[in-house]
C-alpha cells in the first residue's frame, strides 16, 4: 500500500515538521510533493536526507493525490480545500476554517479516531487548534476515569504558533533589546521579547480571544458536548512548545493514584512528575518530541473532585504536523485501501 501525498505549506513552519514527520514515522508515501506559494516556487525543502523542489498551489493537478495535508493558512485552506476534494484528494486541513464545519471531522487520533469516517461527507478531516490537541490528550483518559464536568485552562503559547514571520520577531526584538536599538512590534500588537501578551487571536463580543473560544468548542467535538471549558490564551517569550496549566473538576470522585496510573498507560502521554526540584517539564524539553507531557499533579481541595496538572507538548508536532500525518496514518489503515 502506497500514496501520493501533497504538503501544501510545505515552505512554513508547519509544512516542513510535516516532511519530518511523514519521513520519520516511514509513511507508506510512493511520492511526497511539496508546494506552496509562487514564490517559492523551486525551492528545496528537506525530505529525509534528500531535498525536494517546491512547486506552485496555483497551477498543481490533484486528481492523482490520494492525501493533501494543508497548512497554508484559513484563506488559502478556505479557497483551496473544496477545489483539492473535489479533486478526489482527501485533505486533512490545519487552518481553523472548517474545524466546526458540522460535515467534517474534528480529528485527534488518541481521543476519536473512530470519528474520521465522517469524511466522506466533504472529503476534508479538520486537524484542531494546537492548544485543543494536546489538551484533549491529557483530558480523554482522565474523562474515561471519572467524567470531566468543568475545565480551567492557562496557557503559555510559544511564538512558533503565530508562523516564521513571529519566530524572527521574538529574535529582532531579543537582539535589538540588547544593542540598544529600538523595539518595534510587527507580528504582535505588544513587544514579545521579556514579556507576555494575554491575547491570542481576535477579541469576539464575550470579551474571550478567538484561541479561547476555539479551545473551548473544540474540546467539547472532540471529546464530549457535555464538558464546560473555560480558557485564558497567552502569548509567551518561548520559540517552541506550548505549556498549559489545567485544573479539572470532575463528577465522580478519584484516586490520585490511579490518576497516576491512567495517565501513565495513556497513549500519546508521557508522565513525568517528580516532586522536587526539575521534577517536571518544560517547553524546551518537549521541542522536537512526539509526546504530550504531563507533570505536577496534585488534588484541588478548594473543589470537590478537583486536580491540578501541568502539560507540554511540542506545538508545531501534536498540535500540527504529527497530528495530521497521526490522521492520515488512520484514514489509510481504515479508510483508503490502495496497491
Ligand atoms: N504553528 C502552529 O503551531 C500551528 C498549529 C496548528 C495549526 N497551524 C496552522 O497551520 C497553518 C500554517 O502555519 P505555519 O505556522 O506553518 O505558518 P508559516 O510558517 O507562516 O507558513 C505558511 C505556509 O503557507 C504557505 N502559503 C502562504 N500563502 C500561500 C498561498 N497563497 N498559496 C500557497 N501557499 C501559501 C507559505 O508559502 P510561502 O513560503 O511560499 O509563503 C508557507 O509555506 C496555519 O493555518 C496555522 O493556523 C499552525
């Protein structure tokens, strides 16, 4: 079994863990095509050890793509997913624009891998906002213990969530701070070097960010419509991996220790809580990582049925590139048979 597989963002941040990705998990590609916008068009992006030529959105032929894995952005996600699935390609899109499309699956394989047979309805299988995807992990073996009622989420997002243009602008600023030069933000509405920012996205009529709010309609398709999430969204001074502080309050009473232990076996978890000093993870631990980490658990008791945790994972992995390629690893074991 082998397929025919397009990045298209191939050039971006996103895009070039997604040609890790598939080159380390050894997917069953026959051909990888990289592509992006006209101008990159014959740029090298890696593949492994060797380098392949970037080729144009605009002009590329999809009918003999079995799987196009989008990171372009929303607009370009918005005009270019319908076309591609018409096409006969399934995409598996990265952008936010059609996560809560009703007719298309909200996917993180370790929660609702069974859900992905929704996509025949639309041909595209939406990935879902980074902060969601690691979070979701750590809820799902925790909901199945002892059912989530309510969800308080902080979290610490690195600048690689905003692009290559914000990852440069964490840099400047960080230079220029310390030659003296003036700092002017482009990509954030604040300075983002020796600082953080509580807003992520745009502002909506509630007073939430748009990250906020997608973190909590998220949560509730993927993993169940009944759990209340409640979120604040920050920016952080960090170029990779984003931290999130998550306080659970649940229906049934629970055990720490089997807490512990369902977290442990959990798939996509790695659980690395020591109450000492270093005794848990940081972001710059969990960059380049695969797994979602876990640490500083403890009990609530100002709530009955509370917890405490602390989880990392690498953003532009679980909650991008690995997710996606998770995805399609899915839908061509179950879905798509092909010699
Ligand atoms: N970063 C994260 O943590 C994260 C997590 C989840 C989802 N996402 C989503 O993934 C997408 C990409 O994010 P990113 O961080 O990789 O951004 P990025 O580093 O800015 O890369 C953007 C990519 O899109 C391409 N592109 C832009 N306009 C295009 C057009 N008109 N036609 C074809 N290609 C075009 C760019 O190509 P050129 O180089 O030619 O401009 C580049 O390859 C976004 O939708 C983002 O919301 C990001």
């Amino acid at each position: 079994m082998s397929y025919k597989v397009a990045v298209v963002g191939a050039t971006g941040n996103v895009g070039r863990e997604m040609l890790n990705v598939l080159h380390e998990r050894q997917f069953p590609a026959s051909e990888i095509i990289p592509l992006a916008s006209r101008r990159s068009i014959g740029q090298e992006v890696t593949f492994g050890d060797t380098t392949l030529k970037t080729k144009c959105l605009d002009d590329f032929d999809f009918s003999s793509v079995d799987i196009a894995l989008m990171s372009a952005g929303g607009s370009v996600s918005k005009e270019w997913s319908p076309k591609i699935a018409a096409q006969g390609c399934v995409v598996i899109d990265n952008s936010s624009h059609y996560r809560m499309d009703p007719d298309v699956p909200l996917i993180v394989p370790e929660v609702n891998a069974d859900a992905i047979a929704g996509y025949t309805k639309k041909n595209i299988i939406a990935n879902p906002n980074c902060s969601t995807a690691q979070m979701v992990v750590a809820l799902k073996p925790l909901h199945d213990l002892a059912t989530i009622k309510r969800v308080v989420v902080s979290t610490y997002q690195s600048v690689s969530g905003s692009g290559k243009a914000a990852m440069d602008e964490l840099w400047s600023q960080t230079r220029a701070i310390f030659v003296n030069d003036p700092v002017e933000p482009e990509v954030y509405p604040k300075q983002i070097a020796f600082n953080v920012i509580p807003h992520i996205d745009v502002f909506m009529d509630s007073g939430d960010t748009k990250e906020e709010w997608k973190m909590i309609v998220e949560t509730t398709k993927i993993l169940d419509p009944d759990i209340k999430v409640t979120a604040t969204c920050v920016r952080v001074p960090v170029f990779l991996s984003h931290s999130e502080s998550i306080n659970i309050e649940f229906e049934k009473p629970f055990d720490e220790e089997e807490v512990r232990e369902c977290l442990r076996t959990a798939p996509g978890i790695m659980l690395f809580d020591k109450r000492e000093d270093g005794g848990y993870i940081t972001p710059i631990e969990a960059a380049g990582e695969f797994a979602t980490y876990i640490s500083r658990i403890r009990r609530d008791e100002t709530v009955e049925n509370g917890l405490n945790l602390w989880c990392v994972s690498d953003n532009l992995l679980k909650g991008a590139a690995l997710n996606a390629v998770q995805i399609a690893e899915s839908l061509c074991s179950k879905f798509l048979q092909k010699g």
